[in-house]
C-alpha cells in the first residue's frame, strides 16, 4: 500500500440515512458539498490536505434497484482529477435505498451490484487508483439501528445480527470490488473506543466489551465467523474514527474532556490504543474520523497531533489524520442545528467561514509532522489569505 497524497486528510459528511424521525437525510446536499466539490477542494489545498474521504450516499445513487446514477459522484471525481485531490470513497456511509435494510434477503446482492458497478464507473472516469470504504462503521451502525433504534430497521437488541449481515455484504463487495479493479485499495473504518470499569469493576470485567469494538474488522479479515469467507486479503489499511466521547465508564458517563495529562479522568491516551490496534492486526493504520466542536476544535486538533506523533514514535506504521469533517454540519436528527465543527463553518447561504484557530493550529501540526513525515507526505505551504 502506497502512502497517501498527504499525512492530514479532510472529510466530508455524507450521511444519508433516515433519521430518528423517519425523514431520510443528505448531508452531502446539506453543506452543499456537492455542488461546491470543487471550491472546497481548492480551499484544502490551500491548506496543505490532498487527500478526502468522500460518499456516494447509495440512496441517491441506485434510482431503482440495479440502476445507477453516477453523475453527481462524476462532477465531483472531475473535480479532484483537475485539482489533483486524492479521494477515498465510502460506498455506504450510514445509509440504504429505501426497500434495503441489512438482513434484507437480497442486501449483500444489492451491495456487490453497487460495489461492481461503482468500480467499473470508476476506471472509465478517474485517472486515480481506486480508494474504498466498503461500509463506514459497522460496529456504529449497527449499534444505532440495532440496539438504540436510530435509522432503520430501528430495532433493539439486534445488534450483532445486524453487524453480521453488514459484514457479510462488506467481504462479497470487497471481492467484487477487486475482481473488477485488482488495484482498488480497501480501507476499513470501525472507532476506536476505550470503555472504563466502573465502581466494583476491575478491567477483566469489561474487557469483552472492549473487545467487541473489533468485531467486524476480525470478521472481514477471518479471526471470526469463517463461514463468511473473510481473510486477511479483505483490508489493505485500517482506519480508526476518535473522537472526544469514544471513552466512557461502564454503563456509566463519558469520560470529562479536555484532561490533557489523563490525571483527572484516566483516559488512555490515543497514542495507546491506536498501538494496540496496529499491533493486533499488523496492518498500515490511519486516524480515519476525528474533530471537535465550536472553541474546543484547535485544542482538539493540537492533542491529536502529538497522540499521532508519540505513535509514530512508537514505531506504528500510522499513514494519516482526517479531520472530520472539514465543512460544518448538521445535526442526523434535527438539521436546523448546526454543529460548529470542522476548519470552516457555514453561514445562511452556505459559504465556509474559515475557523482561523483550528486552521492556525493544523499549519502548526503539519510544520511539525514534516520533520517526521517521508517528503511528500505532509505540506507547510499555505496560499490562501482566507487561510492566514
């Protein structure tokens, strides 16, 4: 697997699930990304990122089932190609078409369709190597649709079930995926979370559900569920999602954050537990999700960075952060409250608003990863005022 583009990487939301309230969403059309592919693209170089993760949103793509609309997905690929940005696709983000949920008898047929669909639309158009995420944060979703009722099927205790069928569908489209493109590169995606004992606990009592977190990567890469055919071959690089509230007490609250020292609340810092997840599958791994909201996003950015840097000098072949995501969103359930996040907000016509201390802080974070980055793989030159 070739490094990227560049070691920090910008990240575009693309959920398209139906919410809490039954209303399908797209928040590619929502911060208008979609339309303005080719000016955020150019505010990222501006600012050093040359690579992105981006998504198709599957419910806006498959009109009907087995018929693909690519053209929105095309204006955007013309775009990177022009500009030189790298993109990495998610083919389902959190969301389906609208007769699909994944125990459906014919979801993993759907998904290969798309998968074999999207990589052959792929080499007619782009010039670029294929980047894929075949299904964004299994172990997420199939919490939020399976035990908390948050998009379809809104059911509760039916996690794992659903993980499984999600799993199932990933190995089949990741091979379809390959058989059409032998150079598609896959990127698994799944967070990484620390859950702490609670009063009368010890780690030994929380440790399977520490585990858990790794569940569908070791089902995709074979470890479990063999039935499925997965083996190590189905992942190229794997990408781990963190954020402020992904370490909490057992069935208790998140764990506070700042803490920066890790005295006050006993967090494990990133730097570790991104060490055991390289350490437990020998693969290229990555910071594939991470960001903050409103004061606290440069602060954020700044920990990150030097939780990445004690990493790499723990020997881990960590190949890049993506600040996710880069253009301000929305909240899934109520899309009038705007989350504040990112290195540019929005305003009422939809124009990005730099955050100049987040942004100040990632030229820090890149001038100081350069001394440690192969050349190439990080930038310090910055052209845009809007940007200084």
């Amino acid at each position: 697997m070739n490094h990227f583009k560049s070691f920090f990487w910008g990240g575009f939301e693309c959920a398209d699930h139906i919410n809490r309230s039954g209303d399908r969403i797209n928040l590619l059309a929502e911060t208008r990304h979609g339309q303005r592919a080719r000016e955020d693209y150019q505010l990222l170089k501006e600012v050093g990122i040359w690579t992105v993760r981006e998504g198709i949103c599957w419910s806006n793509v498959e009109k009907t089932p087995y018929v693909y609309d690519f053209s929105e997905v095309k204006v955007r690929i013309e775009a990177a190609d022009e500009l030189g940005i790298e993109q990495i696709w998610d083919l389902c983000h959190f969301g389906y078409p609208d007769d699909l949920i994944p125990t459906h008898p014919r979801f993993t047929e759907r998904f290969v369709s798309l998968c074999r669909s999207f990589a052959a639309f792929h080499r007619q158009v782009s010039r670029q190597r294929l980047l894929v995420v075949p299904v964004n944060e299994i172990s997420f979703l199939s919490w939020h649709s399976g035990d908390v009722r948050g998009t379809v099927p809104f059911a509760i205790h039916s996690g794992f079930d659903i993980k499984y069928h999600l799993c199932k569908a990933a190995v089949k489209g990741i091979e379809a995926l390959k058989e059409t493109d032998p150079e598609c590169q896959i990127l698994l995606v799944e967070p990484l979370i620390r859950i702490h004992p609670n009063v009368g606990e010890t780690y030994e009592d929380v440790w399977q559900v520490n585990e858990d977190q790794y569940q569908a990567m070791d089902i995709i890469m074979g470890r479990m569920c063999p039935e499925l055919g997965g083996t190590t071959m189905h992942a190229d690089i794997l990408g781990f999602n963190y954020y402020y509230n992904c370490q909490w007490v057992h069935r208790g609250p998140q764990l506070p954050w700042p803490d920066l020292d890790h005295t006050i609340s006993g967090r494990v810092p990133l730097s570790s537990l991104l060490k055991k997840g390289y350490e437990r599958y020998g693969k290229p791994i990555v910071v594939s999700e991470t960001g903050h909201f409103n004061e606290l996003r440069a602060q954020w950015i700044r920990e990150i960075s030097a939780e990445c840097m004690k990493t790499l000098a723990m020997g881990v072949d960590l190949r890049g952060i993506c600040i996710y995501p880069v253009i301000e969103r929305p909240d899934w359930d109520n899309l009038d409250d705007l989350h504040k996040a990112g290195l540019w907000d929005m305003d009422e016509l939809k124009n990005r608003i730099p955050h100049m201390d987040s942004l100040l802080e990632l030229r820090l974070s890149m001038e100081n990863f350069s001394a440690v980055i192969p050349e190439g793989q990080t930038s310090t030159t910055w052209t845009s005022s809007k940007a200084r």
